[in-house]
C-alpha cells in the first residue's frame, strides 16, 4: 500500500514538474502495484499510453504498448522481498568509496562491470539490479575519478560510471545489502592490464577498515575539516543523544553519549586543532561515549541530520567570557521573544517562519479528556524550532508562549523576517459521531478549496479571522492569487506530506495518509513566500489524540516536517 501511494505522490510531483519521463516510470509503478492490491488501474494504463504515444513521435525507434506495468527483472535480483521496486535505498559517498544501500539482499550476481575505451576518456560501467528513484538529483564525487554519473539505466538497472584521463584501477565490496565501489589513485600503465575487480562477500577489506561498522548502528567516526564527523546506519534523533558539559578537576569535558555500538572505539583514534584530548569508548548502557577534553571550557556546537552527526569546536579566542561549571545537558531552548537567533555549528542561509495554530483564549479543537489543539500546535511548534536550529537554519516562531494573535497577523513577521518559508502547524477534527472513524494526517496549501472536505477543515482553522466577504467574493479573491507561490506551495507541501509519514511510520505503521490538499486558509493569503497548514491529526480520534500529545510522538512529527523542509530545498534552493 506505501509504495502505491508513493508513486502516486511522486506521479503528482512529475506533474508539476512537467516531467515527461519520470510521468511514465510513476504510471508504471501506479499500474504494477494497484494491480496487485487489486486496484482499478484503466484510467492509468490510458494516461500510460497516451505519454508513450506521444514519446514515440520524438524517438526513431516505437516503444511497445502491449504492456502497461514496468519490466522489473525479478530474476537477477536476490532477494526474497522481489516485489520491492524501489530496492536501492541510498547512493552516497564515504572515505572516497561509493556506498549503495539497499532494501533487500543482494549477492555478486546483482552487479555486472566493465571498461570502456572512448579516447581519450577511461570509464569504469557498474550495472547494478535494482531501482534507485532519486538516481536524477544525486551526485557523486571521490577522488581518482574525474567524473561520476549514476542514472536509472533500466528501471531495474541502476547504472554508475567513474571517468577519468587515465585507465582507473578499481574494486567493488559485494556485502549482505550494500555495495562499495573504492578506486585506487594508482592509474594502470596499460591497456591491457584490464581486470575484473575480486568480489568480497565478508566485511570491507580496505585500509579504512576501521572506519566501517556494518553490522551496528554506528558506521564509522571520524575527523574532516577539523570537525568530528559520526555517521550511523539507521537515522538518529535527538532523543538518541544526550550531551552533557562538566569540569573534571582542571579540566572541562564536553561528553556525548550516543546509543548504539561501535566495534571500533578501540583503535580509532580522533584529533583536531584546539582539542587537548578525545576519547572513545563503550559503556554498560549500549552506548558509545565520545569526551571532548580540554583545559578551558570550549563551545561545542553540533548538528544531527538524518544519519549524521557533525561536531564543530570553537578556538580559545572565541569563548571570551569567563566560564562557569556546567552539570546538566544544554537543550536548545525557545527563548521568550518571537523573533531570535542563535548561533550555529552550519549556518544555512534560509529564513523559516513557525506559526503555532490558535493560542490563548481560542483553544481550537479539543479531543477527548480535555486535549487542547492549542497545546499540541505550541508543543511540535517548539521541537520543530529546535530541529531546524540545529541543523543551521534561521527560525522565528509567531507565538512562543498561551498567546492568541490574529490570524491576519500571523504572516506579518514571516514578511518583515523575508522568510523563505511559512509553516502553520494545527490539529484536525470531526464530530463526536465521527471521531472513531477519521484519523491521520494531511497537509494543505492555499488555493480555493475543490472539494467539501477542505472546505470544512478550512472553515473550522478560519473560525477566529472574522473577514466579511461573500464565498463568491472569497473565490474571485484567491483566484487572483500569486500562481507562481502557489505551485512551489505545492511542491513544499508534498515533500513535508512525505516527511512527515516517514518519520511517523517508523513507530506506528498505521498513520493514514490523508494527502496533500488545497483550500482556503486565511491564515496562508498574506504570506509572500510558499506556505503551507500541516494538519498533524485528529485531536478527535480517541487513538489518535493520545499520540498527539505525547513528546515522543511530537518529536517524530517534528522531525518530519523537519526532512521536509531539507528536502524542499534540496531541489529549490
């Protein structure tokens, strides 16, 4: 079901992209897997047909159209979970290899390669089985290589090149679910010293061993650029780890402790300029210990994005003031004032806008045993400012504290800040007679509402903005609406739509996924930058609303707005 709504979500992206090829990979993806959850995919193989139609015009050679579904080769790929299509998880680099991760388990048969001569460009061709759908934004470079493409060479053929001036000598790592491809600097003198690089199906064999733990969630540690560089596994969130600050004697420590294991703490050894010592080392709770110890208390920042964490020290002569003993961890705290900023390890040059829904008198929805939406908005508001502060960017929240402000004057700071980003954060409900039965989360953006289900949510967030116009004037008025912002409010409100129901599932398989819609919400018209309302929930639903209001949860939404966010901007920046 995820991965048919998945390709629903990314066709409707491809549409507003007007991407003509990645149209028909989304249709194919939609026809094959509604047909096996016994969906009626007609209207799809039609729309199918009609782009393949119209590609055949462009290209000599006519595509077949007896079939709609997509061609996958299930044969080559080894794995008993043959019907995930979208098998490559990621494609990334790591101490100047190429890592592919994938879903399923592979062998040596999953990857074919072989050299090609096109004087006086050498290239190394990788052909891996499987399919890789953000294969088109990824982009690859190590050192050896003087150019690295990857693309989608089948849809069930991922296909990474290495180019370079001189014959490149390289090897592949077949492991249980990932693929490392390492390049020897040293070029090969002749042409015919060609080779099949040596398969190695047992842990990587390289002299960065000890930098590689595949079977923990801690993948490696390491120093770049005089910062300490963690990279993990699986994704990470705050609450994964705590820091803490203290003096120990003559000394100050700045300690992390981060869950999980790391086979390699004992011979991995870190230094940087301006740090008297760091050391490495496990602890009965299945956590690694990472102490920054020096003899001056040293500001420490740091940033936790999705699989990495980057620790950033700052020399002696920025920490001017005198320094005071610290015994407890340093939270990043939502200051009193709306509008602050707090330095950063990695400052992004992106201006975001939180806007908690309702606040004061207005509590907006309430769920049963008295669960304020108020509450909820104000909550997730907070942790989502946290997130993006760590991760560099600048944030401003319209209430910080049981405030209500009108919402026509909730865009005025995203305006005067010239944010790049408008979010407003609400909680959804129905009915009593309902509340059992509707539950999950949507996200919207402004436009005229389409259909009777917008128009209710709208009227229930529009209730405290008293406006008089008729609807007929109220439409003529959003009609008239910046179309351009429109459609990147679109984009923004897909990419935290799908943030949002990642992060979630990760505890609760059941979210439902109630879309990305459009509609009228007054609180979105004066904002000059693309603007969405995240519904996170029915505060209604019995279930539900108990999810809603428990930090763990709230920290998972956080987070999902959050990788929306990154992801917006990774193809809008």
């Amino acid at each position: 079901m995820q991965q048919y709504r998945t390709a629903k979500m990314d066709y409707l992206k491809a549409l507003i992209d007007k991407d003509e090829e990645k149209k028909i990979v989304e249709l194919k993806k939609i026809i094959l897997y509604g047909e096996q959850l016994n969906k009626d995919v007609t209207p799809d193989k039609k729309k199918l047909q009609i782009l393949e139609a119209k590609g055949n015009k462009d290209v000599s050679t006519p595509r077949k159209l007896e079939s709609a579904t997509p061609i996958i080769n299930n044969s080559n790929l080894s794995s008993s979970n043959k019907d995930s299509y979208n098998s490559i998880k990621s494609v990334y680099t790591s101490n100047n290899t190429i890592i592919v991760d994938f879903n399923v388990d592979i062998n040596e048969k999953d990857i074919k390669f072989f050299k090609l001569n096109q004087n006086p460009i050498y290239k190394d061709v990788f052909d891996i089985n499987g399919h890789f759908r953000d294969a088109e934004p990824t982009r690859l470079a190590i050192n050896g290589a003087d150019k690295i493409g990857i693309g989608q060479f089948k849809p069930d053929v991922l296909r990474i090149v290495l180019s370079n001036k001189k014959n490149l000598n390289t090897s592949y790592t077949v492991n249980k679910k990932q693929i490392i491809i390492s390049v020897n600097e040293t070029s090969i003198k002749k042409d015919e010293d060609i080779y099949t690089p040596k398969v190695n199906n047992s842990s990587l064999e390289t002299k960065n061993e000890q930098n590689f733990d595949l079977e923990n969630s801690i993948r490696s540690m390491e120093t770049q650029n005089n910062k300490i560089i963690i990279k993990f596994n699986k994704s990470y969130y705050k609450r994964d780890i705590q820091f803490v600050r203290y003096k120990n004697g003559s000394s100050y420590e700045n300690v992390f402790n981060i869950k999980g294991k790391y086979k390699y703490t004992e011979p991995t050894k870190l230094e940087i300029d301006g740090v008297d010592k760091i050391v490495i080392s496990n602890n009965e709770k299945n956590e690694v210990k990472l102490r920054i110890i020096n003899n001056y208390n040293q500001k420490i920042n740091y940033v936790l994005n999705d699989k990495e964490l980057t620790i950033t020290t700052f020399p002696k002569e920025k920490n001017e003031e005198k320094t005071k003993e610290i015994q407890t961890p340093a939270p990043i705290v939502v200051p009193q004032a709306i509008a602050t900023t707090t330095p950063q390890a990695k400052a992004i040059n992106k201006t975001i806008v939180i806007d908690p829904g309702h606040g004061g008198d207005d509590a907006g929805a309430v769920g049963p045993n008295k669960r304020y939406e108020k509450i909820i908005n104000l909550n997730v508001s907070k942790t989502l400012y946290s997130i993006l502060k760590q991760r560099g960017y600048k944030v401003y929240l319209t209430r910080s504290d049981d405030t209500f402000i009108k919402v026509m004057n909730r865009t005025v700071l995203a305006n005067e800040k010239n944010a790049d980003l408008f979010i407003s954060i609400h909680t959804n409900s129905v009915p009593k007679e309902k509340a059992n039965e509707i539950d999950g989360i949507e996200t919207f953006f402004l436009s005229p509402a389409r259909n009777e289900r917008a128009k209710r949510v709208a009227a229930l967030e529009n209730k405290s903005d008293i406006r008089e116009m008729s609807d007929s004037s109220k439409d003529v008025f959003l009609e008239s609406l910046n179309r351009p912002r429109i459609t990147a409010s679109h984009k923004f409100a897909i990419d935290v739509q799908a943030g949002l129901l990642q992060s979630t599932r990760t505890k609760y398989k059941d979210i439902n996924d109630s879309g990305v819609r459009e509609g009228p919400f007054w609180v979105l018209v004066g904002a000059q930058m693309p603007s969405i309302l995240v519904e996170l929930g029915y505060v209604s639903h019995p279930t539900e609303s108990k999810r809603l209001y428990d930090k763990n949860y709230q920290q998972l939404l956080a987070n999902g707005i959050a990788n929306g966010v990154d992801s917006y901007f990774s193809k809008n920046p």
